[in-house]
C-alpha cells in the first residue's frame, strides 16, 4: 500500500505552507464561483405541479414551509422499485436534525422529492429513521421538467443532450442531483441546478445555501443587498 512520504517536521511544516497558501488561492476562488452562481438569472415557474407529501397533496408553494427558498435533493427511487437508491441513501444519512435547523434559520427548507409512490416513500424513510420531509412526484412532470428523470422523451443530463439516448427506447433511468428555488411574493423561481460530481461537496449547511441565490445570507458577500437582514459570518448560526 502506497503510504505518504516520511520526512523531518520542518520538511513536513515547509510543505504544509505549501499547500496552505494554495489551498487559500482556492477558497478565494470559491467564494468567487459562489458569487457568480448568485449572480445567474432565474426562471420564474408557471406549471402548477401536483406532489404529494406527509400532510398529503402538495403544489411546490408547500413545500417551501412558509421560507423563501428551498433546495431540493432529488433522491433516485423508481416507482418500481424496492428500495431508494443506495448512493443517495447514503447522502440522506448524513442529513441531521441541526443541519435542517441551520438552513431554517437562513430562511431556507430542504426536502426530498423523488418519482415512487408516498407509501414507498414512507416505509423506506422510517426504515433509515430520516426527519427530512419527503414528497413524491409521482404522476407529475416534476422529475421531467427538472431533468431528474431521463427518456428518450427527456434525454438532457448535466445540462447535455444525450443522443444516445434520445434515439433508443430505454425505459425511463432516475439521476440523482439536487435544484434550487427562491420565492418573491406569489411567485417561484428555479435559480440552481447541479448534478453528477457538483454533489459532491454537499452535506453542510454553508456548502448548501451556497448553492443558492441568497447565499448565507452573511455581510461579507456579494451581490450585496439579497439578505433583508444579512447575518454576521457567524457559523453558530445563532445570531
């Protein structure tokens, strides 16, 4: 088994420094790709979309819970299907009671949405004894339109046509990502969607609203004036 290398603790400290100064470089260059993300345009969502959730029916208003964003990870579970998807399972595990709280208080819901059926749903989400609320879309265009189920009738993954796909006959394959919604007054708007390998850093309240519109919501960032009330850079998330 390949092992790092074993040197003194200066040569250790000297190449700690090293990477330091490059690792600083890339959380700059974050917080600019952040800024940039907040700064796309949006889509404003005409198409009433019937879901069906723990309190029962569901228009995509509800699942907001009286916030003004909500980011949606799309867990793949095909209605035929015994259980979720394995790689998302192991996503949802890490979503924990206080993550959910430190979105809340930024004004900002996360939720589950797949295609199974409510019962599926229910049953397997007691099994793994997740809180997150989760909505089924079953019978809805909503994986569609969000491109979080692919066909020959859908065949846009990661923003990319797939012609492969568009010219067979496959049967209906679920993705697993995670899309961002803001709303304004009456209105919903799709601001951010991301799949494939810009999941991977999630499981963290900050590395979520970061995909967001909003953002955290905090005095340092940019475009200024998205936070009627920005926050201090307070990762308690207790002011």
């Amino acid at each position: 088994m390949a092992l790092p290398d074993v040197v003194s603790r200066d040569e250790w400290l000297a190449a700690r420094t090293r990477l330091l100064a490059a690792e600083k470089e890339a959380t700059r260059a974050r917080d600019a790709l952040n800024a940039d993300r907040r700064r796309l345009p949006m889509v404003r969502i005409d198409k009433e979309y019937q879901l069906t959730g723990p309190a029962g029916p569901a228009g995509l208003a509800d699942l907001f819970e009286d916030r003004r964003q909500l980011i949606v990870q799309h867990v793949m579970y095909d209605p035929d299907w015994a259980a979720a998807c394995s790689g998302c399972t192991a996503d949802v595990d890490e979503v924990s009671d206080g993550m959910l709280a430190h979105l809340h208080s930024r004004d900002t819901t996360f939720a589950l949405v797949s295609r199974a059926p409510l019962d599926k749903l229910q049953a397997y989400q007691a099994s793994r004894g997740w809180t997150v609320p989760w909505y089924s879309s079953h019978g809805s265009d909503f994986n569609v339109d969000f491109q979080a189920t692919l066909s020959p009738a859908q065949p846009v993954y990661n923003f990319q046509r797939l012609p492969e796909l568009a010219a067979g006959d496959a049967a209906p394959e679920e993705v697993s990502g995670v899309s961002c919604f803001l709303r304004d007054g009456g209105d919903i708007y799709h601001t951010y969607s991301t799949w494939a390998r810009g999941t991977d850093i999630l499981g963290s309240s900050y590395s979520l609203l970061d995909l967001t519109a909003l953002g955290r919501q905090e005095v340092w960032e940019e475009p200024k004036g998205r936070a009627a009330q920005p926050h201090g850079a307070d990762p308690s998330f207790s002011d």
